[in-house]
C-alpha cells in the first residue's frame, strides 16, 4: 500500500515505564472527538494519564507513589 507524502510511517518507540515516543508531526484525536497536533520530529505521548498537559507527556510518571518517610 502506497504512503502519499501526509501519509508516510511513523515510528512510535514503546517504553515499560514511560511514554510512547513518536516520530511527529503528529495528529492525536482525543476521547471526546477533538484533536490536538503538534509539529516537533517527536513527541512523547502520555500512557499512565498522569500528565498534567495530556496527551503530551509531562514526566510525571517520574514521581513516586510511595508516601514520603515519617520524621521522628
């Protein structure tokens, strides 16, 4: 099947622990039908929904969920 120039593959690197990293420009259509697009050569698109500025990916699976040590 043929790719016009709108149309070429993208590669989309999956991380166990991070974001889904794409090759851009990219088109992301949202749940509730809108769409969001960025022009970077590669965007990180957020998978744990924590983001702050989701779809983009904001690091904020970084954080730990573990509570913070007790002070004595």
């Amino acid at each position: 099947m043929p790719y016009g120039p709108d149309e070429r593959r993208r590669r989309i690197v999956a991380r166990r622990a991070g974001p889904l990293l794409v090759e851009g420009p990219v088109d992301v259509t949202l749940e509730d039908g809108t769409t969001v697009s960025s022009d970077r050569f590669c965007v990180a698109l957020c998978t744990c929904r924590r983001s702050r500025t989701y779809p983009w990916c904001d690091t904020s699976h970084r954080r730990s969920d573990q509570p913070a040590p007790h002070k004595s």
